[in-house]
C-alpha cells in the first residue's frame, strides 16, 4: 500500500525557508520551542490533504497537536469524502532520551536529510552524506529550547492521546529503538492491524 507522509514541522519549516507571509508569522514560534496558532497550521494542512485522493492513505507526523486541530483535521476528511483517521500512534519514549536525540540531530542546509551524531553519524563530519552540503544542529533543538517543547508537550499535546484512547484508535509503540528496531516496531503494529496492505 502507497502512503503518503506529510509532517507538519517539515511544511512549516519550508514556508520559513521560503520568506511566506505564513513562515514570517510561524517562525518565532517555531524558534521559542512554542506551538504555532492553529488557524496558520491548518492553513498548511488541509491544503495538502485535499490534493490526496480519497483512495489514498496517509500518515501525518506531528500534526495534530491540539484538539482543536484534531477537530478540524475530522471535519475536512468528512468534507472530503476521505476515510476518517484510523489510527493515532504513541511513540513511548522517556525525556531523558528524547534530549539526548534532539542534542544530536544534525540536519543537512541544503536537501534536509536527517544525520545523528551518535546513531546516523555522516562519514565526513559536518557534511551531509547525501548531497555534500553543511550539517547544522536545528535553532529549536537548543537545550533551553527542547525543554520548553517538553514542556508544551506535556500540557498541550499529551491530552490528545487521551482523545485518540476514547475513540479506541491509540496504539503505544516503543520510541527508543534503533533506526531498524523502530522500523520494525511500526510495520509489526500495523501489520496486527490489517493496515499493511
Ligand atoms: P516538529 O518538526 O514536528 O518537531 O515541529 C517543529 C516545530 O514546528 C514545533 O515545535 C512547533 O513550533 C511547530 N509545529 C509543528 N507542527 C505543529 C502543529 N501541528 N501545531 C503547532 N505547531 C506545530
């Protein structure tokens, strides 16, 4: 089964890089480790799900992250006549573990592949292994900053779990493994599920 990936951190992320009105309103959000306001968020969103046909499935990464956003995300897939979310995924992971991650994520500035100190190290520090180009720690996984985002996790996006739990759509899954382990994790989930194709 083909499944499309939209994160909504990327499509943020992207609109700053290109200087939009969205991305100028959204970044010092983003820079603060805050969450941006939902109306912004949604406006990137909905967008790109309507361009997925109703036959399609997809996964959407970080989004949503406030009630508010799962509402909205309801209603346009109603409108859409696309099939409701099925599934929501909880990736369970301790604090301690996630700031070790973030510490080290290196992202590449010029096609933004993913690169870890520890666990992805590229074979010429400070250069991405894909395209060559310069590796650079993400502004918002400054250590004060990745604090706040627990922070914000904890009060505004955790009760959503909640949300997803009274619909019968959580689904735990470890979030400390390895690249493959992770990987293995997830299909193993979604193969009990029936959602493997
Ligand atoms: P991420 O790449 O998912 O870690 O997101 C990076 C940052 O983008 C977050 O700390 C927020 O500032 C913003 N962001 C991403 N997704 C959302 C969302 N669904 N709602 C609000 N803010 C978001």
């Amino acid at each position: 089964m083909r499944i499309s990936a939209l994160s909504s951190g990327d499509l943020l992320r992207e609109a700053v890089r290109r200087g939009d009105p969205l991305g100028k309103e959204a970044a010092g959000y983003m820079r603060r480790g805050a969450l941006v306001p939902d109306r912004l968020v949604l406006d990137l969103i909905l967008e790109r799900l309507e361009g997925i046909g109703p036959e399609s499935s997809f996964a959407l990464d970080g989004f949503p992250r406030t009630r508010e956003q799962a509402k909205a995300l309801d209603e346009a897939l109603a409108a859409g006549g696309q099939a409701p979310v099925d599934l929501a995924v909880d990736f369970m992971i301790s604090a301690e573990k996630i700031i070790r991650r973030l510490a080290g994520r290196r992202i590449c500035g010029g096609c933004g592949a993913n690169h870890h100190l520890e666990t992805a190290a590229p074979e010429r520090p400070g250069t991405c292994d894909r395209c060559g180009g310069i590796l650079q720690a993400r502004p918002d996984d400054a250590p004060d900053t990745i604090r706040r985002r627990l922070e914000v996790y904890r009060q505004q996006i955790r009760p959503l779990a909640a949300h997803y739990r009274a619909q019968g759509k959580l689904r735990q899954v470890p979030g400390d493994l390895s690249i493959e382990g992770q990987y293995e994790a997830l299909a193993g989930m979604l193969k009990r599920e029936g959602r493997d194709g």
